[in-house]
C-alpha cells in the first residue's frame, strides 16, 4: 500500500519547507557573530580572571563559530593551550531572543575521541544576562595539561549541571545552585611541599569527588581515592568567587599512608609512618594560593 499526500499538502508542504531553509539562510547571513565572539571572550576573562588569547577563528555553518589555537593565561599560572572550542549556536533560541550554545572543547587535534569536554549554554538573552545555565560532561581529560605542575599525570572524566540566576560582580555574590561530578584515574599529584625546599609525589588508581552547590557555596562530598602510596577521604568547603581562581577553599583530608609512600617518605628523610597510621592535613585559602597544614 504507497501513501500518497494530496496535492494540495504537498505543495503547503514545499512552501514550508522552502520558508524554514530561507529563515535559516537570513539568520546565517545576518547572525552577529564577531559581536558574539567579541562578548564569549570578554565574558570568560571576567568569570576566569585570565586572558584568553584566539589565535583565530571562524564561522561555523549554519550557525556556529569556531575558535582554535585558545590560549588561556595567568601571570602566575602556566598557560593552559586549547587545540579548538566550537560552538553551535541553537536557531529555536536565537528567534526567541535567547542565546543557546552546544559547545565542544578539544584539548588536542590528535585525540579527537578524548580530551574534551561537551556541554550546553543557555543565557536570558545575547548580552548573557540571567539567568545562565550550563550542563555536560568531560572525556578522557588530560589533568596534567590543565592542573601544572601539580598534576603529573591524570585523566579527568565526569560531568556537571549548574544554574546562576544572578551573579553580582560588585560583592561577588551569586544566587543560584548545580552539582559536579568527576573522577580522575592514574593520578599523580606532583611537588608537595613537605619543607625545607623538599617536595613529595604521591600517585592514586583512582580518585572521585562530588560538589553540591547552593549560591555562592560548595560542599565537597565523596571525595576519596586509592592507589600504591595509600589511600584518602575528605570534605568540605569550597565559597565561589569571581574570578574563579579567588575562591576560597576550606577542605579536611584524612590520608591513609600505603607502602609507597614509606619508601618515599625515607628517600626524602621524612617522619617514617607505619601504613595504615592516619594523618590529616587542612588545605585553606585560595584556588590559586592554596595552603596546606598539618
């Protein structure tokens, strides 16, 4: 049995179908995108408190831009190299007078099946007023090219939803909630002030951790990890600022020393532990100057 439309339809069909391709070719020709690049860019060095550099970028068809060679720097950081960020912009939100991003960050041309992270972003209107919310995920990231020198090795996977409904620049305050969640496996976490100039590298199968925000407040739950140096749990605090990097940490970890740890603790001529001993340790201050005590 063939279905066959009237004649009619089929041509309400072909003026409906022309219309919609003609809309989408008026967006693309008269999309504001250097405008748009020009305000990602400016927005993301607020929130971030680094210069994000574009080597170049592009226009992605049939609503897009695409940047590449993305450097984010820090006089005090080591830059951070993006191999590309691409963003799609969503046509159902772009007649709504909304902005509606589908956005994939690549950290390396190579591994196009890893090192990145996908995500969507919503915002009230183009000038990205409240409220902003995004949510994705992260794949196979390599820590040690964003978290130097302190990560050695380490791949980050998980994914994360959060909503700002409003955010004030002036008193840094922010009204709004979301949840992350990440795991890193082969972990390395590298130069470890133990004092007198002397640095230890403690190295973990797998570590985990879950941040449940409300406003400007994170609870760090779940946090854990085990490996051939012994294993940890924690919790705590993180109040977020802007930008980023001055949020203020206020964390508790308890690590269990493994046989590992001993046969470095007496290289570098540290207080030999027993494995199994417990020691706890405070990490306060800032993202960017964190403190550790015993």
């Amino acid at each position: 049995m063939t279905l066959k439309w009237p004649g009619e339809w089929r041509e309400t069909l072909a003026w409906a179908g022309g219309g919609v391709c003609l809309l989408i070719l008026c967006l693309a020709a008269t999309f504001p995108y250097e405008a748009l690049h020009k305000r990602i860019v400016a927005e993301l060095n607020r929130a971030t408190g680094m210069d994000i550099r574009v080597g170049n970028w592009t226009v992605g068809l049939p609503l897009g831009i695409e940047w590449r060679n993305v450097t984010l720097a820090k006089s005090d950081w080591t830059p951070i190299q993006l191999a590309s960020l691409q963003a799609d912009i969503g046509i159902m939100h772009a007649l709504s007078g909304g902005l509606g991003l589908d956005v994939v960050i690549h950290l390396e041309e190579a591994s196009p099946g890893g090192g990145l992270a996908k995500g969507t972003f919503t915002a009230a209107s183009f000038s990205l007023a409240e409220p902003v919310s995004v949510a994705g995920r992260f794949q196979q990231v390599d820590l040690s090219k964003i978290i130097r020198p302190y990560v050695g090795h380490g791949m980050l996977n998980g994914n994360f939803t959060h909503r700002v409904e409003r955010a004030r620049a002036a008193d840094g305050t922010i009204k709004g909630e979301g949840t992350w969640k990440a795991e890193a496996t082969d972990l390395t976490i590298d130069h470890i002030p133990v004092g007198n100039g002397r640095t230890l590298s403690l190295a973990f199968n797998q570590a985990s951790a879950e941040l449940v925000c409300k406003d400007s407040l994170c609870e760090v739950t779940g946090l854990k990890g085990e490996g051939p140096d012994g294993s940890f749990t924690g919790d705590g605090t993180i109040t977020v600022q802007q930008p980023i990097q001055d949020s203020r940490l206020a964390l508790r970890v308890t690590i269990v020393p493994g046989e590992g740890y001993a046969s470095k603790a007496n290289t570098l001529g540290l207080l030999p532990l027993p494995p199994g001993s417990p020691i706890t340790v405070k990490i306060a201050g800032t993202v960017a100057q964190a403190r550790i005590a015993l």
